[in-house]
C-alpha cells in the first residue's frame, strides 16, 4: 500500500471519507517525513500542536459525514502568508519574531475547510528570487538529483519550500504564490503541479506584498485534480481586498473531463527563444502532438510584445516592491537596529533596513525606488506600464480569434546547481522568468505540468496559459496533458 503521506488529495479524500485512514493517522505520517528531512530544509517553522489538534477536529467532521473535501488534508503553507499566532516573516530578518494577531484569508478559508497546518515553508526573501537562495533560513534543496551527481539542485523559487515539500511527500500540498512564475517555476524543476490563477480569483488579505498588481496566491499538488480540489478551497470573493473578484468559485474538480475535442491550443512563435535547450524544444513539440492526438486544433499565433516582457516586469514589480516595502522601517514591528549614541530616526531606518533585507530585496528596492523618481518616472515606469498593456492585448488578441489555451515551456532549463547562479550576472537569474513573467503582466491563470525528464533525470515542465477567469477549462486541458505524458516519476531518496 501507498504511505500515507505519499496520496494525493483525491486518494486520502477518498480514503478518509470511506473510514480507510484519519486525518490524525495522515498528519502523524507527514510530521514524521517531515522529521527526517532536515536536509531539505523546506519546513522552517514547525507546528506539530495545531497540526494535531486540526486533525482530530477534521477527523469529529468526518466522523459526524458533513466534511469538503479539504477536511483532513494536511498541508504546507509558504512564509509568506500570515498565520495567526505563528512565525510569517517572508523569510526575512526584518520581520523576526513577527507572529501576526489575524489569519490571512487563504489560511483561514483552508482551516475553514477543514485543512491541517503541518507548518511554515521555505521561500526567497520577501518572495524575490528564481532559486531559494535568498533566503534568511538558507536554502532550500531539491530533492531531485542530476544521476549520481551528489550536488545539491535548486527546487527554483520564491515558492522553493512548497516545490521540495509537496515532491518529497513531506505533505500533500502546499500554498504558493506566483508574481513573475514563483509558483509554476518551481513546479517545473520538482516534477510536480503548480497553478497560478487568474488575478483576482484569490484574495491576497493577509499574504505579504511583493508587488501588488502582480501577486497571486495558487496551490502547488502533486497532480491536476489535486491544483482542481484546492484551488476551489483557496479561491472566493473578499471583502477585505479590493481587488478580489466577486465571481463565484466554479466546480474545478468537476470541469476534469478529458474532452478537449475541437479546443484551440495556441503555439506562440516568439517563445522560440535562441539557444532553447533541443530536450525543452522536443517536450513542447511533443506536447503539442499529444493535444493533437486528444482533438484539439494546434494553431501557430503571435504574442508580438513578448520579448519586451522581462524588462517591463522587472521595471514594474521592483516599483512596487520599492513602495510595499516602506512600511518595513523598525518603528512598528519587526526588527529595529540598535542605534549609537547621537543617532536619530534617519539613521534608525537606514540600519534597521541595512540589516534587515537581504543583497536581493535592497537590489530590487533601489531599482524600484530608481524608476519611481523624479526625471525617471515617464522614462521608466510608465514606458513599462504602456508595455504591459500591449502584452495584455496581445492575448486578447489571440482569445479573441479563437484560442482556448496556449501552450509554451515552463523553464528555459531543467533545475540548476545551488550556487551555480548566485554570483553570476543578477540579470543571468531573471532570464529563468522568460516564459512566465507574461502571464503575471497580463493578469491570467497559468498551469505548469510535468511532462518529462531531460538526460540527466530532472523533471521538465510545460505551461498552459488560459482565458482569464477559466481556469476549469485550462485545468481540464492540463488534465489531459498530464494523462497523455504519464508522468510518474518520483526523485529517488537521499535525505
């Protein structure tokens, strides 16, 4: 029989609804995974006591036969959103020691639904960076490996703690948020199932800002139907954020049909980038081959403002980094540096944030504040605004001729060494967000699905971007892809 802590969402529902397991027997199986994977360091916050105790209530729930189908699912949920009562510091020094007094709305609709909390995950600093290394806990590790190559391999970022939990089967799930690709990245290098939904589908009460017009919270699940289940769990109207939509939550679960017979499925020629790995080229094109083969139509289109997209996002999401990032500042909360004598508020905030932010969140704060400056503004901010609205219409365009979906690479690579980049050219980093910045800019859901393995034996993802507020229909396309390509591979344990 399968562990326990290696089902999937679909298999403990099932089991737990047919009286086969409990919730408490499934948490202590996950905490006990979680104990012998220091290695990974994907949990930096532990909370077996309210795991437990979740447990038992979602296991009273079942018992009494009026559960959803979250109830008793334990999860892991990333540093960045707060939770009541326990450490949420985005993984940051500026916010040690900060244990909020409220539950963010994704949180407490999880707990809601009767979800279990296993603990806090791993993720870049304050949610910037493509690898998990900018991190105040360190690295997070993958738990895939090049052959017989002992080198550790980035498990990609923000979201590294969720991608390596949900692949190691430290937990069923976990809690993601994507702003450039943060979600569906590490998804790619992990082998497992990540969702971006469109923005405004999830509320982001509660969940810490990165860039505000960008941010949006997804699961991460080790197959379609579980992204499906949760998501459904996750997404709602709020009143608590403005720009949370009102439109009610769809039956994801039930939008799986395996039907794609006459669906248009979008090939966008500008993301044949130069020097794409021939492995990454050969997986989308058999990709497209395998939806082919399912019914739908293939159609070459054009999304001509795609490669001005890097350098709009990376204009954009610093600006409002620059400007989220404020409030971080030692007078409220958090960290405050200690102060030499004759020392005055100027110099309070300039230490407090010196020792505070890490080398990548000053970087993207002094960009953004760069672009956001008198003289700088029209040539910068609003040039990138002006792109980013011709890249929203480029995929009007293409929904308004038809297309359904649009199907590119997750990743320009599969996972890369951990140091391997981190010294290199910052820009080097940034260049891992290519396909995925787009659909952030445009405001879309994005799906990343595992699809294959490279030479080297590391999973290798394919995304598929959808109309906004469809994400049943992109699920079910990525429902169809991922039982076309049988992907079941499993990183081989070393930890």
């Amino acid at each position: 029989m399968t562990a326990l802590n290696q089902l999937t969402i679909a298999e403990a529902r099932d089991a737990l609804r047919k009286g086969d397991t409990t919730s408490l027997a499934l948490t202590e199986a996950c905490l006990a995974a979680i104990e012998g994977a220091g290695a990974l360091n994907a949990f930096v916050h532990h909370t077996p006591e309210i795991a437990r105790e979740q447990a038992k209530a979602a296991d009273a729930r079942l018992a009494a036969g009026d559960a959803p189908a979250m109830c008793g699912i334990p999860l892991g949920i990333k540093d960045l959103f707060c939770t009541k009562g326990v450490p949420s510091q985005a993984a940051s020094n500026i916010l040690k020691g900060f244990r909020p007094e409220y539950e963010s709305t994704v949180t407490s609709q999880l707990f809601g639904a009767g979800a279990v909390m296993l603990g806090k995950l791993n993720m870049d600093e304050f949610a910037m960076g493509s690898s998990n290394e900018s991190s105040c806990y360190g690295n997070a590790v993958n738990p895939w490996r090049r052959g017989n190559d002992t080198a550790e391999l980035t498990p990609g970022g923000s979201s590294g703690g969720s991608a390596a939990a949900v692949a190691a089967d430290l937990c069923l799930a976990a809690t993601g948020t994507d702003t450039g690709g943060s979600i569906r990245q590490p998804a790619a290098f992990t082998g497992i199932v990540g969702i971006k939904p469109t923005y405004g589908r999830v509320s982001r009460w509660g969940i810490v800002a990165f860039a505000s017009s960008l941010d949006q919270a997804g699961p991460m699940t080790k197959t379609v139907r579980d992204a499906a289940i949760m998501l459904g769990a996750m997404a709602g109207p709020d009143a608590k954020d403005s720009t949370c939509s009102d439109l009610p939550v769809p039956d994801f679960e039930a939008a799986l049909t395996g039907d794609i017979r006459g669906k248009k499925i979008g090939i966008p020629r500008e993301y044949r980038m130069d020097g794409m790995p021939a492995e990454i080229e050969k997986l989308w094109s058999d990709g497209a081959a395998m939806l082919k083969d399912a019914g739908a139509e293939i159609v070459d289109i054009s999304l001509p403002h795609t490669k001005y997209a890097l350098p709009a996002y990376y204009v954009v999401a610093p600006a409002e980094a620059s400007s989220n990032l404020a409030r971080y500042d030692g007078v409220r909360y958090g960290h405050r540096a200690k102060l030499g004598q004759g020392d005055g508020i100027t110099e309070m905030y300039e230490k407090t944030r010196a020792e505070g932010f890490g080398k990548e969140v000053q970087r993207r704060v002094m960009v953004g504040t760069y672009v956001l400056s008198a003289g700088f503004y029209d040539a910068y901010y609003n040039r990138a605004r002006k792109v980013r609205a011709l890249i929203k219409r480029d995929f009007e365009l293409a929904f308004e001729a038809g297309i359904d979906s649009i199907l590119t690479p997750a990743t320009p690579s599969s996972a890369f060494g951990l140091g391997e980049m981190a010294d290199a050219d910052p820009v080097a980093m940034y260049l891992n967000d290519v396909f995925t910045v787009t659909v952030n800019l445009a405001g879309l859901p994005g799906i990343a699905v595992p699809t294959g393995l490279d030479g080297r034996g590391l999973p290798l993802g394919l995304q598929l971007i959808g109309r906004p507020w469809e994400e049943g229909d992109l699920l079910n396309h990525a429902y169809v892809l991922e039982r076309a390509t049988g992907f079941v591979s499993k990183p081989a344990k070393w930890w």
